[in-house]
C-alpha cells in the first residue's frame, strides 16, 4: 500500500513539475491574445520611427492584435532598452533597436543593464548604409583625395555627427583609425543640423545616413566621396565604396527587433517568421528603400551574432578614440 502511495506521489509531482513548461507553450501557440507594445528609443518621425511603425502594421495585419508602437526617447534610447528589459518575458513588451544599442555598451560606462545578456533578439530588419560626405568648400572630389587633403591641414577638418556615440561619430572615427588622419568632432543634437552646418561651410565632413543625405546630394549641395558599406548602393550607384580605398572599412546602421531575455523561444520564433515575412514582401521592401535601407532577413541566432559582432566592433573604436557620451 505505501508502495502504491508512493509511486502516485511521485506521478503527481512530475505531473505538477511540467505543467509551468506546458503552460509556457499553451501560452506561446495562442500568442498573442492581447495587444503588444514596440518600445522605441527615438522620437516620433524619424527614419527609426518610420521602419518601426511598417514592422508595427504588418504585425498588427498578420497576427490580430494591436503592434503598439511606443516612444521613449533619451538617453540615446537607453531608457527604453531599460524599460523593456525590466518587463515580463512574455512577448507583449518588445524593443525596436539599432546600431546605436551596440555603440552603447562601451560608449556608456555605468547602464544598469547589460544588452548582449539582457535581451532575445528576435530578428534584423535592414541595413541602412552611410556615405561620406563633405562640403562643397573641400576641394577632394575622392576618398584619397580627401585624406591628402586632411593631412595637409591637421587639426582643420571638423567632422559633423548627429552626436557623439551615434553611427555617424563612430564610424568617423574608424575612419580616423585606419587611415591616420585627425579630425576635430563636432556633435550636433541630431543630423538636420549637422546637415546645415555642413552645407553652410562651418563643418567639413559627415559619415551620414543615405536617406537623410540623398536629396542634398543628388541637389550638389553636398558632395559625396564614398558609401561606407562593403558594397555598392542602388540608390547612388556610381558612388564607390570607402573599402575601395580603404581594404577592410564599413559602417553602417541597422534596425532589429528584441524581446526580454528568457522570452518563451516558441514566441521569438513565431515573430522571427513574422518579421521575415514582411522583408520578402515586395511593398514593405520598396518602403524600406524609400528610407534608405535593404531588407536584412534571419534567424535570431544570426541578429544575435550582428549585435556580438558590432558591440566588439565599435567598443574598439571607441576605446581608441576616447570618446564618451554626452
């Protein structure tokens, strides 16, 4: 009888063990029953905000609940990385990120989170690429050009950036990092007055993003020398690469999706194919080229090895440059 007892204890608590596991998965085949929130470090507007809201509507059409897109800007998006990675794992808090959560981790010396360790990424969105760019008072029509030019000036050539730690500053740093040259940064609280100042004359250079940059430049009000990606970019064709002179350069910005770590994989993996889904549509990769971007499809293992391999890029860079956030 103590036998029988025991063997139906036993069978009791291994049923009772499971059933937080199958909980799990009920809950992830059924996701989502509510509406969700994208939480965005960037105000309302801009080319982050633009792509996040496409993703955010496909989501809302494919899945049957509101993609609430949620802005919380400041601290260049830190605070909303900390808002996200303090919310449940349960998929209904999600985070739109970019390259500059990668910069961050070394930029920032005290976060009160760890982003590789902190967060499950879900999935790449696209690649938005960076062109070199100077005023039209440089005289360099090319990249080596433009390196003679500088180190026959020391000290002259002030370098523009949406603010220090963006894209735009590190990647101007790398430049500065494999070719020699010395540069003055000049951090602006964001690229449109970046922009002016360079078309103005009062800055010389700026590693900026194609889609804010484009129409100045097909315009001539701003001469580009190189894109920093490793290949070609469609919308300025003719336009060579940085690499082409510089073996081993790109900078490029990237937008993603991720989620709380220790997010129900089966819920990752149902937004992975989501997200994937939209990049292969044809309208959603038409708009996405309209803001200067190539679809970046792939498993949550491939954006975790592009966050790694970012976040050891720029912390190089950065710990060369000295630079600190503002």
């Amino acid at each position: 009888m103590k036998l029988r007892h025991r063997r139906q204890f036993l069978h009791l608590a291994a049923g009772a063990a499971a059933l937080p596991a199958v909980s799990r998965i009920a809950n992830a085949q059924t996701y989502p029953t509510r509406p969700a929130h994208v939480v965005i470090g960037w105000p309302a507007g801009g080319p982050t905000d633009i792509a996040a809201r496409l993703i955010g509507q496909w989501l809302t059409e494919k899945m049957s609940q509101p993609f609430v897109i949620e802005n919380r800007p400041g601290a260049s998006s830190n605070i909303a990385v900390e808002a996200v990675v303090r919310a449940p794992a349960d998929g209904y808090t999600l985070l739109f990120v970019n390259a500059a959560n990668a910069i961050n981790a070394t930029l920032y010396e005290r976060l009160n989170f760890n982003f590789i360790r902190d967060i499950a990424p879900v999935a790449s969105i696209a690649r938005f690429p960076l062109v070199m760019e100077v005023s039209p008072s440089v005289p360099a029509q090319t990249v080596p050009e433009f390196i003679a030019y500088a180190k026959a000036n020391p000290g002259k050539i002030n370098m523009a950036s949406a603010g220090s730690g963006s894209p735009q500053h590190v990647a101007g740093e790398l430049f500065m990092m494999m070719t020699g040259v010395n540069m003055f940064h000049v951090p602006y609280r964001g690229a449109a007055p970046a922009l002016a100042d360079l078309i103005g004359g009062q800055v010389q250079v700026i590693f900026d993003p194609v889609a804010s940059s484009i129409e100045y430049i097909k315009a001539g009000r701003l001469r580009a020398l190189a894109v920093a990606t490793t290949a070609r970019v469609e919308a300025l064709p003719d336009l060579p690469t940085v690499a082409d002179f510089i073996p081993g350069y790109e900078a490029s910005s990237w937008y993603g999706l991720a989620a709380p770590k220790n997010t129900p994989v089966e819920i990752t993996d149902r937004l992975n194919k989501e997200v994937n889904a939209a990049l292969a549509d044809a309208k959603m990769k038409a708009r996405l080229a309209d803001l200067g971007g190539t679809a970046l499809p792939g498993s949550p293992a491939e954006f975790r090895k592009l966050i790694a391999e970012d976040t050891e890029k720029w912390a190089r860079v950065i710990k060369f440059s000295g630079a600190k956030a503002d």
